[in-house]
C-alpha cells in the first residue's frame, strides 16, 4: 500500500503541475507583461506536448526499467517547474512547459502500470484506483492551490513548491519503489493502428470536444469569476467547490455508466455543462451578483466536465477489449487535445468580453452532445 500511495503522489504533483497554472493565469501574465489570453498558451503547450508526446514517449522508453524512468520522469518535471519558476520571458516559460509535458506524460501511464505490477490480480483494481485518486485530487485542488499560492507568495514560489512536491516523489519512488523491468518495445505505427478500429475513431473525438467544452472558461476561471462578482478572497472557494464536483462526478460516472449506459451518463453532463456554463454566461451579461448560485454551478460544471473519462474508457473498452490499455492510453491524449484547443478558444473568446467566453464554453458543450447523438448508433454505446 506504501508503494502505491508513493505511486499516488507522483500523480498528484503531476495533476497539481497540469491545474495549478490557471490558478495565478492573471498574475503570471503581469509579471511576464502579456496579455491573460496569450498566457493561457502556457497550458495549451503543455496540453499539446502531453498529447502528441505521450504515443511516442511510451514506444522510446519501453525497455527501460520502470522505476529508472518514473524517478528520471519527476526529476525532469522538478527542473522544468524550477525553469517556469525563474523564466525571465514567456517564450522561455512555454519551453519550460513543453519539457514539464514530457516528464508528465512519461510518469502517469507507468505509475498506474507498475501499481497494477507490485499487487495480486484481485487487488489491482484498488491499486489503479488510488494511483488515479492523485490526478482526481489534482484536479480538485490543483487551480485553488495556485489561486491561494500566487496571492501569498507569487506564482514563481508556487511554481518552486511544484517541483519541491516532485522531488519528495521521486525520492519516495526511488527508495520503496522495487525494479521493474521495461516492456518489449512496440512499434508506434502498431501502437496506432487501432485508430483502424472505426468505433474507436468515432469514439476518440468526443473526448477532445467535452474537454474543450470544459476548458473554454476553466483555463481563465480566475478573470470570469471575478466577473461574476466573485471577489478576490472568494475565488479560491469556487474553485474547491469545482473541485468537489469533478471528483464527485467522476466517481458517480462510473457507478451510473454500469447502471445506465454510456450514452445516458454523457447525455446528461453535455446537458449540465452547457446550463452551468450558459447560466453563468446570463449572469456576467446581466451584470448580476449571485454568488450562491455561482457555487451551485460550480458544482455542476465540475461535475459535467469530469463524468465523461469513465464514460468514454467504457465505451472504448467495449469496442476494442484487446486492446484495452492501448485506447485508454489514446484517450488520455484526447483528454490533453481537448484541454489545449478549450484553452486557446477561450484566448479568443476572452478578447470579446466573459459573456461571450461562457457562450462559447456552452456552444461547444452543445455541439460535443450533438456529435455524440449523431454517432451514438454507429457505436453502439
């Protein structure tokens, strides 16, 4: 249990390093004197490297020992968090998160599977669950860490305390983490070829519209909710409670795709995600001030953006079984194509005023839910 909860940090500190940044987006772009829409590429580079890198990433490194590389994979991201931390311009800041990608997109898939290595058959289901538990509280945590990170000490502290949270994992890796050995190495044009599978290739991109619906606003959640009248002190709670939605979501999504269908669960978060966000639209456009209600759609929004993994890895594992790592390794790079192309699309979106970006963010939440009824029967989940 040690091993795995060692296992859970490292996956934690890469969910905090992927999240933390749309936490202190506004200051970042202060003190890098750019605007917030350019700085929210720095998420958008590392969504895209992530996505493009990981493919290529597991064919490189297959044979190496996995322990070497997990350690090796949050070292890289600890020097990469302490160059974003001391980067004098943007153009250094984005390469910097271009190489924070890679050590991230080399530590999760491994981490999740040497915890399935080091436990009996009958628990792994449990070990993969706890390693993942670190993303989802990542994903909980990660932006009002930053918030309250970057009001009481800077983003660049924030930043340091990343790659210092990394450090601690890669020690902890190192001393209880046993050898593993690597795999045989697996060609990347064998790797893709279940792209050939034509389930699969309707499947994979709703995965990148959902996450681009959600992404739209979240990248900039700190502006749009200061929109909303929610102040400054007030902005880190919305964000837990956001956080306490995607987890919430992401656990009773799997419970109601075994109960209900995929297609049902889906259904039903596109619906939520483009009220939450639609809603919150009315509200900056009106000019009206209701922060309960805010934190109710918080909730929901984080709720609706992260019911959809569970979902989506059920309907490619029933259209590829064989191949069952493979898909949901590809649906984790649709997870970060979708991240990035939200982020950007919000840049734009910002540039018209808030209104337009939650409209936006429910547009495409609507059209990621029209996607899915239209190919719903042809994939038959």
């Amino acid at each position: 249990m040690r091993r795995t909860l060692i296992l859970a940090l490292g996956t934690f500190a890469v969910g905090t390093d992927a999240f933390i940044l749309a936490g202190f987006l506004p200051d970042l772009a202060a003190g890098l004197e750019v605007s917030v829409a350019t700085a929210g590429l720095a998420v958008t580079v590392f969504a895209a490297a992530y996505a493009l890198g990981s493919p290529v990433l597991a064919t490189v490194t297959a044979r190496v020992p996995r322990r070497v590389l997990l350690v090796s994979a949050l070292l890289v991201l600890a020097l990469a968090n302490l160059g974003s931390a001391l980067a004098p311009t943007f153009s250094l800041l984005l390469a910097t998160r271009i190489v924070a990608a890679v050590g991230a997109a080399a530590f999760t898939p491994n981490a999740g599977a040497v915890a399935s290595a080091l436990v009996r058959p009958e628990a792994r289901a449990r070990a993969l669950a706890v390693v993942v538990g670190g993303l989802t509280i990542a994903t909980a945590l990660g932006v009002p860490l930053g918030d309250v990170l970057g009001q009481w000490l800077g983003w660049r502290a924030a930043l340091v305390g990343v790659a210092v949270l990394c450090v601690l994992a890669a020690a902890g890796v190192a001393a209880w983490v046993p050898f593993v050995p690597g795999s045989p190495r697996v060609p990347l044009a064998t790797r893709m070829s279940v792209l050939g599978n034509r389930t699969v290739a309707l499947v994979l991109p709703l995965t990148v519209l959902g996450m681009g619906a959600a992404y739209v606003v979240y990248a900039y959640a700190v502006p749009a909710l200061g929109a909303l009248g929610i102040s400054a002190a007030t902005t880190a709670w919305m964000l837990c409670l956001y956080g306490v939605g995607a987890v919430a979501g992401n656990l009773c999504s799997g419970y109601a795709t075994d109960r209900w269908g995929a297609t049902r669960v889906l259904t039903i978060g596109y619906l939520a995600m483009a009220a939450a966000l639609g809603i919150m639209g009315v509200l900056a456009a009106t000019g009206t001030h209701a922060p309960l209600l805010v934190g109710v759609l918080a909730v929901v929004w984080g709720a609706a953006s992260w019911c959809q993994t569970p979902a989506q890895q059920h309907r490619l594992i029933d259209a590829a079984p064989q191949e069952s790592g493979l898909v949901v390794a590809l649906n984790a790079s649709c997870i970060y194509l979708g991240i990035g192309a939200g982020t950007v699309l919000g840049g734009f979106a910002s540039g018209h005023g808030t209104t337009v970006m939650f409209a936006t963010g429910a547009a495409v939440a609507v059209l990621a839910l029209f996607y899915l009824r239209v190919t719903a029967a042809a994939t038959r989940a």
